[in-house]
C-alpha cells in the first residue's frame, strides 16, 4: 500500500522543475543569439566583400573612361593640322579644361603628345617610335599579296603608307620574269596628291574603293595603278603597281583591286 500511495504522489519539488525547464529555454535562446550573431558578422562580412567588389568596378570604369579620353584626344590632335588648344581639346571631348590637362601630363610624358611654341597640342615623337615598330609588322603581312600582284601583272608592286602627311613605300616587290621594271626603293616618299598611290589613299579617305591611274606625275615615264586598302583600323595605305610602259587598267585593275581587299584581310 506504501508503494501505490507513493506513486501517485505529485513531484516532491515542482519549482524546481520549472526553474530547471525556465534554464533549459535560456540556453537555447543564448544560442540561437549566438547564431544570430554569426549570421550578422557573415551578412556584415559579405557587404564589405560587396562594398570592396564594387570600389573596384568603379576605378576600373574610371580607368576605361580616362583611357578612351586619352585615345580619343590623340585622334583629334592628329585629325588637326595646326594643333589643339586645350580649350578646343575640351570642348571636342565634352570635358573641362581641367580633365584634358590631367591627359596631357602622362601623354606628353610619353611622347605621344607635345606643345608646340604657341602651347598648342601636337602628337610627339613617341608616336612615329610605335609606328616604326609596327610597320615591319605592316609589310610582312602584305608580301604574300604583293608578290602574286607583281608577278602577276609583271610591274612593281607596293604598300604605300601614310607617314607625316605623305605617302610612304613601305614594302616593294619587283617581279621575278621581266627585262626591265621600275627600281621602286621601300622609304620612299612622295605628296598625297601625286602618282596614283597617293591619290588611291586620298579616295579611300571618302571610302571610295576605286582604281586611280597615273602617267609621269612622281617619274617621267613611269605609270602606275592603285587602289585603297579600305576596313583596316587606322591605317590609311594604298596597294599598286607601276610600270616602264601604259598598263592596261582593265586587265591589271582588277589585279590590283584583289591584292588591296588580300592586304586588308591579312592586316585586320
């Protein structure tokens, strides 16, 4: 009887019970603070990895923007035969004085700009050092091309250049099977608007992709055909032949027009 009496007695300490479930649910909320916490300082860590992403971003844009600025100034200096002042240079690039002489420091550090005697803008010396590196470059791509024109067309063929305003031999190939042909020395220079390879280039700057023939105007006796090489990225150049004796353009032309269109393929 002591047994059964005994067992349906209730718990001899019932607050202390509750005390002990009370802690129980302390604990657990610690923990889930605790968590929250974690949960705070990786949300805290992933907004600085954001915030530091985007400060990135943004110089990186910073930097494109100035170097496209500092492109495009050059192209407008050399598209101005008398030079830039700052001011024009600002105002054809939409931006303060201010921004254009922050480019024209590193520019003119590296030679690709100057100022002349008046202060106006110039391209520098820099630039004709990056032209002469590229112009092996040029000519290596055009030999194949070339050597089939003079072959061809048994006549001198050559890559004329733009180079300070004139035009520029700059790669020569004298046919194999002939007597006689014009002795064409690669460095050559001549007007842009004399002899066909110059006035070829000429056309090409209105994107006229035309033969431009041409009798004694560089060589008495001499007569040459050219055509533009058009569609390479600022390159202004001419393909062309010329010869000890008339050429018949209708035969040669189409030559010529072929070797130009071979050219720009091989340089793009």
């Amino acid at each position: 009887m002591d047994a059964t009496a005994r067992s349906g007695e209730p718990p001899a300490n019932p607050s202390a019970a509750v005390d002990a479930v009370a802690g129980q649910a302390d604990a657990v909320g610690r923990q889930a603070d605790a968590v929250a916490g974690q949960a705070d300082a990786v949300t805290g860590q992933a907004d600085a990895v954001t915030g530091q992403a985007d400060a990135v971003a943004g110089r990186v844009g910073e930097t494109s923007q100035t170097l496209d600025r500092g492109l495009r100034l050059l192209h407008l200096v050399a598209d101005a035969s008398g030079g830039l002042t700052v001011t024009e240079a600002a105002n054809r690039l939409g931006v303060g004085r201010a921004a254009v002489y922050r480019l024209v420091g590193p520019l003119t550090g590296h030679g690709m700009l100057r100022r002349d005697g008046d202060g106006r803008l110039r391209l520098g010396a820099g630039l004709l050092h990056l032209a002469r590196r590229a112009q092996p470059l040029l000519a290596e791509g055009a030999l194949p091309a070339l050597r089939r024109l003079a072959e061809q067309a048994g006549a001198t063929a050559h890559l004329t250049v733009v180079e300070g305003g004139e035009g520029v031999a700059l790669a020569v190939v004298e046919p194999s099977w002939t007597s006689f042909h014009v002795a064409y020395r690669a460095g050559a220079r001549h007007p842009l608007d004399r002899g066909a390879a110059g006035r070829a280039i000429l056309a090409g700057r209105a994107g006229v992709a035309e033969l431009v023939s041409s009798s004694g105007e560089l060589q008495a006796g001499a007569y040459g055909v050219a055509a533009p090489v058009l569609g390479v990225a600022g390159l202004e150049a001419s393909v062309g032949v010329v010869a000890l004796a008339p050429l018949d353009v209708g035969t040669i032309g189409p030559q010529v027009l072929t070797a130009a269109a071979a050219i720009a393929t091989a340089l793009r």
